[in-house]
C-alpha cells in the first residue's frame, strides 16, 4: 500500500467517507434499532409477516404501543404493511433489514 503524508492519508480518508447528509441518515437508521421493543417487533418480522394483533399478543404488549413502534418501523422503512380487508399485515421491508439484523448478531456472538 502508498505510504501516505499526513495530509495525503487526511485527503484519502476524507473522500472514503460519505456525505455529511448520508452519515446523519446513517446515524438516524442506527437509532431506529436502539429500543428493543423495536428489535424485538423486527425480529418477530423475520419469522413471519403478522398482524398488530398478532405482534401484540407475541410481545405482550397493548396494540396502541406497538402501532406506535410499527409507525417508526415505517417511516425508516424498515416495516412496510399491506391492507387485508380492516387489518395490515407487516413485513420486513426488503432482505437488508433481515441482514442488518444478521450482521448485528453475527457481531455479538463473536465475544
């Protein structure tokens, strides 16, 4: 690998990073998955798309607090849901949030 100056390695780091608005999108994304209630609603996703009934009764909690929860999920578009007559049905939104998910626990199991 080049050996770099001082200003040289600065540059060359400075354009490996992404935009300021990409890193403050990034860090809000992270802050999505730092309420286990959350993490929890993703990882009843992962096995099976469920209803805010469903999803409430697996968590034991009130279908108000976890269509709270689900609200945040969606507009980090981490959930998506798909009407079925009166009720959604929720789902992961696409196999990166399963991934993230992956990669998370990959990450601790390694300690």
């Amino acid at each position: 690998m080049e050996e770099y100056s001082d200003e040289k390695l600065t540059d060359f780091v400075r354009r490996k990073i992404s935009d300021d608005e990409t890193i403050y999108d990034l860090a809000e994304l992270f802050k999505v998955f730092g309420d286990t209630t959350r993490t929890k609603i993703l990882c009843c996703l992962e096995v099976k798309d469920l209803y805010v009934g469903e999803l409430a009764e697996v968590l034991n909690m009130s279908v108000s607090a976890v269509s709270h929860q689900l609200r945040v999920l969606r507009n980090a578009k981490l959930v998506r849901g798909v009407k079925e007559g009166k009720e959604v049905k929720y789902s992961l939104d696409d196999n990166h949030v399963m991934m993230i998910m992956e990669c998370g626990l990959s990450h601790l199991k390694e300690r």
